[in-house]
RNA sequence: GCCCGGGUAGCUCAGGGGUAGAGCAACGCACUCGUAAUGCGUAGGUCAGGGGUUCAAAUCCCCUCUCGGGCUCCA
C-alpha cells in the first residue's frame, strides 16, 4: 500500500490532548499507540460515553478513554464476560440449558440458568463448571461481536425463551425492563447484538467485552441459589451461580480477604463469642434473647438515647403488647398490612392482635383529651415492642427479627411548623447516631408515588419540608422519585460503616392518614379545630438491629462506655489480690464496670482471655503496684502495656474516656 | 414461602454400614507467675427428632424441626 498516503483520523482523550491515528484504527490501536503497558492492560473503551470494544473502529474527532481492568468500569466488563464463559461452561456440561440473564453486580456477576428437566446445581457442581471455565479460558476462545436485526435475532435465539422474552421486551417498548436487563441488550435501534465465542456458544448481549476468553481466570464461583426469573416469585424459578472476578490474580485474594473479614465481624458470631445473645429454637425464628452483657450494652444504648429525648423535648410513654382487631381496623393496619401482622387471638369475644406498629396506640395518648396549639409540637417517644410476621427464609441474626423493639417517636404539630420540626428533628438523629460512631450519612427523599391519599399541595408542602431538611444538615441524598409510601413522603437515613457497607437507619415521614382516620384535632388559636400533622421517626430503626450493625461496625471492640465490662484487674500473684479488691472498689466507686480474675491460671494467660473479650482495659497490678499505689495498665489495640500508672490517674482518663464516648482501637 | 447446603460433647470440627473421636472450654489437683495458651487428671453424647431399609444405621432412604447462603418480601 505504499503508493498512497493512509488517510488519518484524530481522536481525543481524556486529559483533553489529540492523538493522531491511521484509518480504521481501533481502540487498541490507540491504547498502543499510547503505551505497550496500556495496551496489555487495556480491557475495553468508552468511546464519546460509550462503552465499546476494544476492536471498535474510531471515527475522526471522537473521545476516547481507554478502560483498564483496575477500575470499576474495567471490572464490569471483565466480570460480565466472565459470566458468559460460565455460561458457555454450563451449557457444554448440561446440554439444552435455557439461558435468563448475566450481569456484572457489584463485587462480582451471575447467570441464572434453567437446567433441562428441573435439575438443580449443588455446591460440587460448581468445581466442576468451574474446571471447564478454566479450559475456555485457556482456549483463549475471541468474542466476536455480532449485529442482527430483530428478526433475526428472534431466530438466532429461537430455543431460548427468556432471551427470546427480552428481544421482545425491548423490540415492543424500546426499554430493557430494568438495570440489570439493560446490560444485555441496547435498546438503541433496530438492532440486537450478541457475542460469539464458538460456532455453538452466542449469547445475547450489549457489551462490551474482552477481546478473548484469555484475557480472563481471575475469578471463583462462590455459590449457587434459587432466584425467580424477572424477581417475580410467580414466575420459574431459576438456577442462579454467583461468582466474583478481578483482573489480578491479588485483586482477587484481596476481595476475598475482605470477605473474611466481613465474616469476622459477623454480629452473629460475636454474639456468641462475647456471650451477648442467642435465639432458643424453643423460643423462635427471630425472636432473640439477651445474655446479661448483652442487656448491659443494649440498656446503655437505650439509656443514652432516652437521655437525649428528653433534653430535647420529647415525652417518654409506655403501651401494651396487644391491642383489640378495633384499633387496628381504625388505623387502617387491618387493611393493608394484615399479612405483616401476627394471628389473632380469640379472647372473651373480642380478637386481639399483636401491635405491628406503635403509632395508633400513640395516637390515642394524643387523643385522650383535647389538645390545644399552645402544646404543639408533641413529642411522644417510646422503645416499643411491636410483632411482625417475617417470612422465615427472611430472618437474619438480629438485623431482621420478627419481635422488633423500635425507638419509635410520633410528633403531632401544627402544619406552620412541621418544616421547623422536620429540620431540628433530623439533626437530632444525625447527632444522637455520631455519638455511636456512625459519621458518614447518606439520605434518601421519597416523593409521591401514583397511588397517593391526601392533596397534592400538602405532598408538595411536606417534601419540600423534607428537601429544606436534608439542605440544612448538610448531608448527602437522592431524591426517590414516586418511591414514598402512599401515605407521605419520607427520608431514610443510610450510613456507611467502618468497613464501609451501607445500612439502612433511620427514617422520618410525615403521614396523612393517620390524622384522617382517627380525627385528630387540635384547638388553635383562633379558636376553631384543626388537623394537626403527623410525623413517625425512628432513630436506630430497631434496637435490636442496631446492636446488630454497632458490633460489625466496631467488630466487636465497643467503644468504653457501651462494653459492658471496661477494665479486668488481673493481680500478678494471689498476695495482689487484696491490693486488686481495692483498685476494684475504686473504680467501682466511679462507676466503671470492673471485673478480677484471680491468680489461679498464669498471667500471660488471662491477659490472653481479656484480649480475646475484646475488654477496652487490662490492669496488671503487682509489687511495685502494691507499693507505689499504682496500675500497669494494658490497652486494647496494643502489646506495649504503660507501667506504673497513678491509679487516680487512670480513673480520671477512663472516666473522660466514657464521657466522650471514645475507647482504645481494635483488639 | 421457594432453591442450595448444613445439624456429631458447651464451642470448633473429624469420622461416613460393625458398640463415638480430637482440640478448646468445664470440673479436680498441683503450680503463684509483670502482660496473648502451666502441667497432670476427671467428667461430658438417644450423633436434631420421627419413620423406613438392614443381622447390624451417626453413616443409606423418606418426613419433620432447625441453622446458614440466596430469591421473593421489608408497610
């Protein structure tokens, strides 16, 4: 070709430089031209926001960023084309497997299969079609992409009824039917793309992929589970395998290292190595109960927390358990949340039910007399019990139970100030979840959804209260558009923990139904009735889930004012021990919940003990103690234990220490 | 509720048709020690429960309960 100039194009990059490429080049072409190392690394291209292959052609004038597999994006696509080798591994093995989707998730992918005649994978299947990933991953088999129309497309997958669903899903709407839809296939056009490794394995798909099947291995199929096709329980279920992938072979171990560490920090099993709680099968799925350590921490959480109610205007009350089929006919509960509810009981003619929320019973301390608007706003405040009917296959250690104590509040107000209520309200929350450690926010606003009970102004009126809020406090949040419950919107208040998964926490909602249906009223000033607003907020959500998300969160290491022992006072020899006593009534003296542990067993082995309780403090006292009045002082998170510390002095620190809720690092 | 996998000593687990095992914990005795496991000894089990197959079942089969991982659900 050296009897013509080759035309050239010019492209774009991120950093706003011009790169200069032949005719016809493609992505890998530029990320060769840019550097041999990127062109190793490089993994796909975003092509003017588009991802695309690495074998698409560029045009002249276009912006290309080159995706590498150490970032999120790369990860997707390394992921999603490691789902479709486990496709490819599962059809050779299972012949006629009917095929749903398989997209890139965070932290890893699936592919949920339909195996023929109803078979189901176990835990040993999964190092078999793991071995055959392995070989198709060492055939360094291409992905090919391929253009069809609609037509064709429908005849390439014509024995596959999910792919052939989606094809006419998205040919008769134009929209893939949700996210995870839309990964395989672009409602762009008229066109259906898909990927060829094979002569036999194509699949369904938008890409982008890896070139080839060799630029992948990273990877471990990590479990297999039931999953409904399109999530819709009425519909098949499918043969789901969950796996992850990485572009290193340490990126990997290092994820799966987290896992384990996540593992660790299970508030389940440090529930029963720090003896916190359990869940007797005599008693039931998900109803927990609280060993004294337990029951020490939950009450110091819930101690603090009342506190803070009432310094800031808000009135404890106490209900019952159980309330009569009438209260919650009037509440509407009955209606539309009776499968949540526990079964009645039968009782001198009248049906009782266990309370599934507080609010009516609330409700009714409001309405015992008439309430005037020199009273409002009216803070009711109460860590009520309520039931709800989990499903078992839903319960979880103590984060989803099915007896739920909730510091639940209901604000009536006056609608003039339910935007001034809302705003101090949540930087109440937000400051009461600090004081446990928790400090990274992220909120949610609801909007109304199509089904909706009151006028549109007040929805208008109360969001807006709601958006003011979340500006004021200064924290991050999206708004759900339609997302509210049909009765108001709401925020949810989510944090981030220490080893930064997202909980769900607090929430606050204005309610318009309510009021409605038990006729609340208020007298104003003018004399004449009217509605008051309503507001339900939880703070921790449920205690006992809260508990739950604070010992993950600190992985067991409270800080000193929730452990529920703080010090152990450990005499070196049994003539310490009378020095011991009076180190232990001192501190006792000051409020510290302080333990001894004899000399019967070496000393190395009781520190041994203490650590592994995960104890804030460790008090070694021995000679040179009993002489000088002092303690050697051994801090969780650390080996190197202070020597001869006054033990004034150390009452002084730990009580700061308490008082600011603060504590010594990680055991 | 549905799919998959578990349930053996208080805990963590081994055993997989022929009379039940280990480590830790517990208990007893000795040791008296300056910062993450002192030694010796003892006790501890209807192998989740029920039914079946077998001369014989912890082990194979069926049902139930329960726990875990997912799906659905979370007003």
């Amino acid at each position: 070709m050296s009897d013509q100039v080759a035309a050239e194009i010019t492209v774009s990059l991120p950093d706003g430089s011009t790169r200069m490429l032949a005719d016809g080049a493609t992505g890998f072409d530029l990320a060769q031209s840019i550097g041999s190392r990127l062109a190793k690394d490089a993994i796909a291209v975003v092509i003017n926001g588009v991802e695309s292959d690495l074998s698409t052609p560029l045009s002249s004038g276009v912006t290309v960023r080159v995706l590498t597999g150490n970032i999120e994006e790369g990860r997707q696509v390394i992921r999603h084309s490691t789902s479709h080798v486990l496709a490819q591994a599962v059809t050779s093995l299972w012949p006629g497997t009917k095929f749903a989707i398989g997209p890139s998730i965070a932290d890893g992918f699936y592919y949920d299969f339909d195996l023929p005649d109803g078979a189901h994978f176990s835990d040993e299947d999964l190092v078999a079609i793991e071995q055959r990933m392995r070989e198709i991953i060492s055939e360094d088999q291409p992905f090919v992409r391929e253009e069809h129309t609609f037509t064709e497309g429908l005849a390439l997958f014509a024995d596959q009824p999910y792919k052939t669903e989606i094809i006419e899903g998205v040919r008769d709407t134009n929209l893939p039917a949700d996210e995870e839809l839309a990964l395989e296939i672009s409602p762009s056009g008229a066109q259906v793309s898909a990927y060829r490794n094979t002569e036999e394995f194509v699949d369904l798909c938008r890409g982008p992929h890896v070139p080839s099947t060799g630029r992948l291995g990273h990877f471990k199929l990590m479990r297999v589970a039931g999953a409904y096709w399109r999530g819709d329980e009425r519909r098949p279920q499918l043969q789901r395998i969950y796996g992850t992938a990485f572009e290193s072979a340490t990126a990997l171990a290092e994820h799966l290292h987290r896992l384990e560490e996540a593992e660790r920090r299970d508030h389940r099993r440090l529930g029963a190595e720090l003896d916190l709680f359990h869940f007797p099968p005599e008693i039931g799925g998900g109803l927990p109960v609280f060993h004294p350590k337990g029951a020490l921490i939950r009450q110091t959480m819930e101690d603090y927390s009342l506190a803070m109610h009432r310094e800031h205007g808000y009135q404890q009350v106490w209900t019952p358990h159980i309330a009569k089929s009438t209260l919650f006919e009037i509440s509407g509960h009955l209606g539309w949340y009776a499968e949540g509810m526990y079964p009645p009981m039968e009782m001198e003619g009248a049906t009782y039910y266990p309370k599934p929320m507080n609010c009516p019973m609330h409700i009714l301390i409001y309405k015992d007399r008439q309430r005037s608007y020199r009273e409002l706003p009216l803070r009711l405040f109460e860590f009520g019990t309520v039931y709800r009917f989990e499903r078992s296959g839903v319960l979880h250690g103590l984060t989803r139970v099915r007896g739920i104590t909730q510091d639940d509040s209901h604000i009536f107000c006056a609608p003039e100030q339910l935007a001034d209520e809302l705003r101090s309200l949540l930087a109440f929350v937000l400051d009461v979840l600090r004081a446990f450690g928790l400090t990274e926010f992220e909120a949610e606003l609801s909007t109304r959804p199509e089904k909706f009970v009151g006028e549109v102004e007040e929805w208008d009126a109360a969001t807006e209260a709601l958006r003011s809020a979340l500006e004021a406090a200064e924290i991050p949040y999206i708004v759900a558009e339609g997302e509210g419950a049909f009765y108001a919107p709401k925020i949810d208040v989510h944090v981030r923990d220490a080893i930064g998964r997202r909980w769900q926490l607090s929430t606050l909602q204005v309610d318009f139904q309510l009021p409605q249906r038990f006729d609340m009223s208020y007298v104003g000033a003018d004399n004449s009735r009217h509605r008051p607003q309503m507001i339900h907020r939880a703070l921790f959500g449920s205690v006992e889930r809260f508990f739950g998300i604070l010992l993950e969160h600190y992985a067991g290491n409270l800080p000193t004012w929730l452990s529920p022992v703080q010090v152990c006072i450990l005499p070196v020899r049994d003539d310490h021990e009378d020095y011991g006593a009076e180190v232990l009534s001192t501190l006792r003296a000051a409020g510290i919940r302080v333990e001894m542990a004899p000399a019967d067993e070496p000393l190395g082995a009781r520190v041994r003990h203490a650590k592994l309780e995960k104890l804030p403090y460790v008090l070694v006292v021995g000679d040179e103690d009993v002489a000088n009045r002092t303690v050697g002082v051994n801090s969780r998170g650390t080996n190197d234990p202070e020597r001869g510390v006054a033990l004034d002095e150390f009452v002084g620190r730990i009580s700061q220490e308490i008082d600011q809720k603060s504590g010594p690092g990680l055991s």
